[in-house]
C-alpha cells in the first residue's frame, strides 16, 4: 500500500482513540426527532392503546442512542434519563400547542392549527428546540445539540438548546434568526426573522458567564434587530424596529426604531444616480 496513505491511516487510528469521532451517526437522532413528531402530531387520530405502544417503541430507541453516545455510561443510566423525559413530554406537548396557538391567534396569514404544524418553520424549530433544552437538563451529551443543529438546517433558526425561552413563544418566517446559549426568553415573545440575539463578544474564557440578552414578557422584536450583551434587558411590552442594533437595557414599553430616514427620489427626474456604487 502507498506509504503516504498508511502514514495517514495511522494518523486517523491514533486521533480516533482520542475522541477525534462523530460518536453517534445524526440519522439515528434524526429518526427518532421525526418518529416523536408523528406520534405527537399524526397524520390521523390514533386511540390511546396505538399511542402508548408508539410511545414505548420511541422510548427503547431513544434508550439505544443515549446508550450509544454515552459510552461511559450504563444502559440503566440511560433509561432514567429516558424515564424522565418522556415524564415531561406531556409539559412539552401543552407547551407545543400553546406556541401553535399564540400563533394561530396573531398571525393574520395564519388560518389553521394543521397549517401551523404542516408548514411553519419558526413553529418547528421552537418545537425541536423545547425538546432539545429537555433533554439538555437531564445530560450531557451530544444529543440535545445534534436536534437543533437539525432544525437550523432545515429552517435557518439556530435556537442554542441551553436557551431559555418561554410559553407561548412567536417566530415569524424566521430565517437567519440566532438565539445564543444563555439567551433568557419570557413568555408571549415574538421575532422576525433575521433577529440576533447574541454576545457583545466571543471569548471562551467568558463560557460560564452569561453572554445573550434577557428579553422580558410580551415583547416584539422586528426583522434584521440585533441585541446584544449579557447585562442587556429588554424590559416588558417593548417593540425593537426592524434592523436596529441595540447593546444596552430598555425600560418597558420602549420602542427602539431607526432614526435614518428613507430618501425617495424620481426615477424619471434623476439620470445620473448610480444606485448600485459600492
């Protein structure tokens, strides 16, 4: 065999046994994610007996991948933790139909519970997020990122499963919204998309601390807003305009809105504008 290769080989073979490995492969999660939605929101009503036969069978799958990623651990261990999480799943699902319904509630384009379900990716990621940030309490492992790295793939929200967010909880088309790791969320919050919610700044010596925003209850935040900063509170019933960029605490009831006006012109009168110059 061509030496350059085997030299690589036993390159790969040595930083393989120091954890230099995916782990687990993110299909099995995947399928598991999508084997819950179906039992939690099916195609056509099932009757109890079919549900908490779905629901045992998702279980001893979810007991698989812990035990998989968790090599370390025992198969008991991970049967607690799947103890305890499909004990919340019943908080998880009052919580899913809430934020559904909020959103059937303020969202004039909105007409159905099964649209909201079928075809809203700002529901779908809330969705995954809230069962990632579930598990994300009962261990630590692989598992709780893999689902929300999932649904940033499918839907362009990046939700940090350590996030807290309350119920209901609103996002609007949603693509590129970022909420960071120790983002804090309260309760009737809606955001457009493009939202960031992030730190003021990226060290890793700052990793205990908090980094994100706190945003208060029944607050809006509007396209392309970027709040920054662990000290930064966005006090109740506020509204943040769209692209504006804010790094310090709000009041309640403020409104933050850009000051820039828009210029209008006549594009019959002005000939020479190039409005494309960088």
């Amino acid at each position: 065999m061509n030496t350059s290769i085997t030299d690589f080989a036993n390159i790969l073979h040595q930083n393989q046994q120091e954890k230099w490995i995916r782990a687990i492969d993110s299909s099995k999660i995947i399928s598991w994610l999508d084997d819950l939605f179906r039992i939690i929101f099916p195609e056509k009503a099932l009757d109890s007996v079919q549900i908490e036969l779905l629901l045992e069978q998702n279980k001893t799958r979810f007991i698989a991948i812990l035990t998989e990623i968790n090599k370390d651990e025992t198969t008991s261990k991970s049967r607690a933790v799947a103890d305890s999480f499909y004990v919340q799943l019943p908080t998880l699902y009052s919580s899913m139909q809430q934020d559904a319904q909020a959103i059937l509630d303020t969202d004039p384009a909105a007409d159905c519970i099964q649209e909201i379900i079928n075809s809203y990716p700002g529901f779908f990621a809330i969705e995954v997020y809230r069962i990632a940030n579930a598990i994300s309490t009962l261990t630590n492992c692989l598992l709780p990122r893999i689902l929300t790295e999932y649904a940033h793939s499918k839907t362009g929200i990046d939700i940090h499963p350590k996030a807290t967010i309350g119920v209901p909880f609103i996002i609007d088309h949603g693509t590129g919204i970022v909420i960071g790791e120790t983002t804090t969320i309260g309760k009737h919050v809606s955001i457009y998309q493009g939202v960031t919610l992030g730190a003021l700044q990226v060290e890793k010596s700052m990793q205990e601390k908090k980094r994100h925003p706190t945003v208060e209850d029944h607050v809006i935040i509007y396209a392309n807003a970027t709040i920054l900063g662990g000290s930064t509170i966005i006090g109740n019933h506020s509204i943040i305009g769209g692209n504006t960029f804010v790094t310090k605490s709000l009041n309640p009831y403020s409104f933050v809105m850009q000051s820039n006006k828009n210029t209008i012109l006549n594009q019959k009168e002005i000939k020479e504008i190039n409005f494309f110059s960088i």
